[in-house]
C-alpha cells in the first residue's frame, strides 16, 4: 500500500505554523509497512483541493487529510471529499452526544450551527473519535481506494493516529522494523564507499546511511510479519557489514559504538563509567567545558563524575593544575605533553580513576603554528598516560570544539575496552 498526506490549511502555505503532522504520519505509517510517496499542502479552497484529491486518487491506494474539520466557513475537507465521492455527510452518535455534552454547561449563545459539522463523518466511514477534541475523525474505503480524514491539531491528531489509525490500517500489513547502527572515527563518503555494493544491489533488508556531526549512523529496515523474523534478517545483514574494511583495512566493526536512534557516544560512554563503578574529571582548554557539561547532562552523573578544570591560558594550566610553566613554554600548549599532563594532573588532583585533557585550536586562525583543527586529547588512568592527535580540517570553529569533545568521548571508550 503507498499512501499520500494532504495537508489542509493556508496557515500552512503562508508559513504561520509548520506542517509537523506530515512528518508525524510518515513516521508512524512507515511502522506498519505503508510507504507515503507523497505530502502535499494545499490552502482552503474548495477547487484547489478537488484537484489535489483527484491527482491523489489516481496515483495513491491511501489518501490521508488533515485540516479542514472545525466550525468555521473555511473547514471544507469533509465537504470537499462528501463531493468529490458523491456522497453525503451524516452525524456520527458518539461524536454528537461528545458535543453536546460540551455545550451543555456553556451558554446556549454560545453554540452555533456551524459547530454541529464537527460531529459529520462521510457516509460509509469507519468514525475516528477525538480523544482530545470535538472534530471527528473518518477512514472510508471506496473501491480500491481509502481516504482518511483527521483534524489538523497535533493535539487532536496524533493520539487519533496512535490510538485508532494505526490499528485500522495494521490489520494484514507487514511491519516495518529497523535497527539503527551507529559510528564514530568514519566519514559517510568513506563508509559509503566500502559499502557501495550493499547499497546499490540492496532489496530487504534496505541500507540508509545518515551523516550527523562528527559521526554517521546506518539504518537498516525490513519489512516482516514478526519481529523475530525482522531481527534474523537485520542480524544476519548487520554481521555482514561488519566484517567489511575500511579503506585502511580495518574492520567496520571497530568503529561501531552503539545502537538506536536514542543514543549518542557520550552516552555510551557514560553508561560504561558508570556500570564499571569508575570515576571521571577532565581538564579543557579548546572545548572551553563541553565535555565536563556533557557528562553532567546524564541522570546519575554525581556518582562518577569528580569535577574538573577549564584552563583555557597558558597560565591557568600552570596554576591551576601545577604544570610546570616552563616546560608548557618548552612543549607548547598544543602539544601531546600539555593534553598527557592536563589528564594525569586531573586525575591526580580530583582522585578519580580516569581523566582526560583537552587542549588544541579551535580557529579560525593558527596557533603555536597549528592550524585550526588540531587537536590534542589525552588520557590518564592508573596504568598508563597517552594521548592523540586528531585533526579536524574543513570545519566551523564551533563544530571543531563539538567533534573534538566528541574524540575524546570515543578515547575513553576504546580505553575501557
């Protein structure tokens, strides 16, 4: 089944409120196995919106309205698809007993004619109640063809959709089921590239590389009847891809930190602190803090997380984490001795089990002869300190201080592994 959203409503086209239901709809249509190969917006004109439903009847098997239900003389969707399909609109009991409930501790000035046409569902329609309004809602079959109409208030819609939509049209429809792969120290051309063949000759399961800040994420979907079905397929497909090398021969796995939508490396990492009973402090310099604040965002943080320094001059690093001066002034602060020593002396001075130190050029311009992007990150712990080099080439100044909290949040990682 491919379906299609016709958003009704000039509020939309004029940019006064953003069409967020279509997104909502795709969502939740492509969970149950219903492709939409088409959203569109249309205003509140009778005309207009007879031809968008015939072009829509023509190329889709669901057609899905929102908008269009209330009182006013402008709410025409009902009116308008009653037409298009020749039929008539009748009162909907429950949707009128809701109604009239409602007007019932008003005053009776207050209720006009108008408002009975929130409780009208076209003829032949399966009613849709409105949890959290009075616009009734309608799915109707005729012939091959169902259309859908729900009020435009996400309110209103989205538990319409959740509570009763979705179980009307799940009924015999394969499921989608996804799994979302998540990498850190890969670029999507990269990873794109050793995946081509995947990708290009991909039937189901199907292949969706995503590119986010500093990191890339693939989601893998199939449609099937059960979830353990979903999951031998996604299984087998994502051992597959694992297994596949960089272009530096390495294996894809490597790069792997994580799974779902819902995640992040940082969390990931905390997650790892935190079930290994460790502690953290951190000394930064470039990222000024992020990665401190970062790891405070998380519920629970107080239990691993020491405290930690910003020592973003020569100066302050000297002072407040009793590095020598002159040897600062010797390795320079951009240097792997300055990233080891702001790790060893945080760790050293907050007694904690790991620290880690950040230091760098966030740009635009050079520094100590570096150019912006060059980052050190080091870390300590009781066996052993060392430290990276990254660089960041290409990059806003704010994305290099985010992608490089973001390499030493990978650091720790592969430093508990």
């Amino acid at each position: 089944m491919n379906a299609e959203i016709i958003a009704v409503g000039t509020e939309i086209l004029t940019g006064q409120i953003v069409n967020t239901n279509a997104q909502f709809i795709s969502e939740k249509m492509a969970e149950i196995g219903v492709d939409v190969y088409y959203q569109t917006a249309i205003g509140d004109n009778e005309k207009r919106l007879l031809d968008v439903i015939e072009m829509a009847s023509r190329r889709s098997d669901l057609i899905i309205l929102t908008g269009g239900l209330g009182p006013t003389e402008d709410d025409l969707t009902k009116q308008t698809l009653a037409r298009f399909l020749g039929k008539t609109l009748v009162f909907d009991q429950q949707a009128k007993d809701k109604l009239d409930q409602f007007f019932a501790s008003r005053p009776k000035s207050s209720r006009t004619s108008n408002n009975e046409r929130q409780a009208q569902i076209i003829e032949g329609s399966i009613p849709i109640q409105n949890i959290t309004g009075l616009a009734v809602g309608g799915l109707l079959v005729d012939g091959e063809k169902t259309y859908v109409v729900l009020p435009g208030p996400p309110s209103e819609l989205k538990p319409m959709v959740t509570k009763h939509l979705v179980p009307l049209l799940s009924k015999g429809n394969e499921i989608l089921y996804s799994k979302v792969l998540r990498f850190f120290g890969i670029g999507e051309s990269q990873l794109v590239t050793v995946l081509s063949e995947y990708i290009k000759n991909q039937t189901d399961p199907t292949i969706a590389p995503y590119a986010k800040t500093g990191e890339v994420t693939l989601r893998l979907s199939t449609k099937s009847n059960s979830e353990q079905e979903a999951n031998e397929k996604l299984d087998a497909l994502e051992k597959e891809l694992l297994s596949v090398r960089s272009l530096d021969k390495t294996p894809l796995s490597e790069y792997l930190y994580g799974y779902g939508e819902d995640n992040s490396l940082a969390k990931v990492v905390f997650e790892n602190i935190l079930n290994r009973k460790l502690t953290i402090s951190a000394a930064e310099s470039l990222t000024a803090g992020m990665f401190q604040a970062k790891i405070a965002d998380f519920s629970g943080s107080s239990q691993l997380f020491k405290g930690g320094y910003v020592t973003y001059s020569i100066e302050e690093k000297a002072r407040m984490l009793g590095i020598p001066l002159v040897d600062l002034q010797k390795h320079g602060v951009v240097s792997h001795f300055t990233a080891q020593q702001m790790a060893l002396k945080s760790r050293q001075l907050m007694q904690s089990d790991i620290g880690v130190g950040l230091t760098g050029v966030a740009g635009p311009g050079e520094l100590e002869g570096h150019p912006a992007g060059t980052v050190y990150i080091g870390i300590s712990t009781t066996e052993k300190t060392e430290s990276i080099q990254v660089s960041i080439g290409g990059r806003s100044r704010s994305d290099i201080r985010y992608i490089a909290m973001m390499h030493a949040f990978n650091l720790v990682r592969k430093t508990l592994l």
